[in-house]
C-alpha cells in the first residue's frame, strides 16, 4: 500500500495492484524509434503488470504500522509482515508459471532484487537478504528460478530470449515500468514534494536498454505541474500517454484500534486520477 501525505490532514492511499496495472499499461506502450518494443511482448507485459498482484492477501485487510497509522510500503515491511511478505512475493510467481513461465521468471528476478538492492546496484534499496526470512525465500526462489530456466530452454515458443543479456533487457523494462508506476502512485498532485525532490535519485542508478539492447541510457522525469510529467529520453509509442488509477484518502493520524482503521479504509472516499506523460 503506498501511502503519501497529501496535506496536513489527508493520506494519499493507493493499492499495489493498482499500481501493479499502471506498470502493465506502461510496459504495453514502451517502444520507438529510440527503445525497442519488448520481446516476447506478452510475457514482459504481463510480469510488469502481475509483479504486485498478490498483494491484495494483505491489502484486503491491512494492518497498521507501530505508530498505528497505514502502512505505506516503503515502511520496513518485512518487519511489520515477516513472512507474509515473502509468501505474497512467492505466489505472485507461482501463479504465472501456468500461465507464462517468462513472464514468471522476469517477476522472480524483479522481487528477488527487492530484497538485495537488485544485487547491490541500487542504493536507494536496503539490501536485507541476510534476514533469515528473505535469506530462505531467497535460497528457495534460486531453486525456482533454475527449474525456469530448463523449462524455458526446452521450450520452442521463446527461443531467442533466454539468453542472460535478454532476460536482462527485459527486467530492466520491468524494473523502470514499476518504478514510473510508483512515482505516478505515490504522489498527489504529481508535483509533490512529500516523497522527496530528487525524484530522479532512483532513475538515475537504473539502466534502460535502447534498440535491439545494444546500449542503455537512465531516464529523468521532471513533473511540469500538477497532472503532467516530461520524462527525456521518452521511451512510449505515443506522444501523450495518459495514465488513470483510482486511489483513497484517509485521514493523517493515529488510529486507535484496528477496527477503527478498517472501518476507515473500507469506507474512504476514492478519487480518479488522471496523468499525462510526454517527452521532455
């Protein structure tokens, strides 16, 4: 659950899986003349779009955090849900392998970088894979991956694709489609200051593949006011890519029971928010 201040009185609420569709929507649109459209398309869609699915097992009926306010998910979440963090992680893949072993397998490598700063390239992550929780998903998700991998490989449909600089590119694309996604759903109105203003501290540490993943290049985003955000250089197929989610507020304080909490979540009053994206 992201949750942001929007003033001094509202949180700004938005569930994972509505994030999780933004990322989808934007992997749909990635490619032109400059990126190239992704391959296999339906599977590097579908991962960006399922990676945080499985959230809504606790975003049904969140708990609070120790301040007793909503937990936002950059809170330390393996510390307010231990193992349910990685069992949501764990079934987010278990639920594609049917489906699309690829898409399974980039969604792998998407959360198991979660929890080690994505092999310790990005800093703005905190590496917890020593946490006997994650260092056991960890060691289990290797197993998984490597039964992907074979699966994969004897596979006729994605051949061509499997290759280690492939199955690269094609996390990177999921790894930026989530984080556009979050910088859309973690902020209201999109030039925000309450996540910080240096959106562009994550963008810079995470390589995007150009044509045929020959080179990379970093984006960098810049809000122009309040609905419309220029990112250089533009990697979408159309000029003007709106974005719509729906979020909630809820009220910007302590909560004194779980029960009070719930019955302000359910009964919040949602908002549909409607951003624009274009080229710098």
């Amino acid at each position: 659950m992201m949750v942001t201040y929007a003033d001094g009185d509202r949180l700004f609420v938005t569930l994972q899986p509505d994030h999780s569709r933004v990322a989808g929507f934007l992997a749909a649109h990635w490619g032109n003349e400059c990126f190239s459209r992704p391959h296999p398309w339906n599977s590097v869609v579908l991962a960006a779009q399922e990676h945080d699915r499985n959230w809504w097992r606790w975003e049904c009926r969140p708990t609070l955090s120790d301040q007793n306010g909503p937990l936002d998910y950059q809170n330390d979440t393996l510390h307010h849900l231990g193992a349910l963090r990685t069992r949501i992680y764990a079934a987010a893949v278990e639920d594609l392998i049917p489906i699309d072993p690829y898409a399974a397998l980039l969604v792998l490598e998407h959360l198991t970088g979660l929890l080690t700063a994505g092999n310790g390239a990005f800093s703005f992550r905190t590496d917890v894979s020593d946490h006997p929780i994650a260092s056991a998903y960890l060691a289990e998700q290797a197993v998984v991956k490597q039964g992907l991998l074979e699966r994969l490989r004897q596979s006729p449909e994605p051949q061509g694709y499997c290759g280690p600089k492939e199955i690269e590119a094609n996390c990177q694309v999921v790894e930026v489609c989530d984080a556009l996604a979050q910088f859309l759903c973690n902020r209201y109105p999109l030039d925000s200051h309450h996540r910080g203003k240096d959106p562009n501290r994550v963008f810079r540490e995470m390589p995007v593949p150009l044509q045929a993943a020959q080179s990379e290049t970093r984006l960098e985003v810049r809000a122009l006011d309040e609905r419309h955000l220029a990112i250089a250089p533009y990697p979408f197929d159309r000029d003007h890519l709106e974005v719509n989610y729906v979020a909630r507020w809820l009220s910007a304080r302590p909560f004194a029971s779980e029960q009070e909490f719930l019955e302000a979540f359910y009964g919040a009053e949602t908002l549909a928010v409607q951003y624009s994206l274009e080229a710098a």
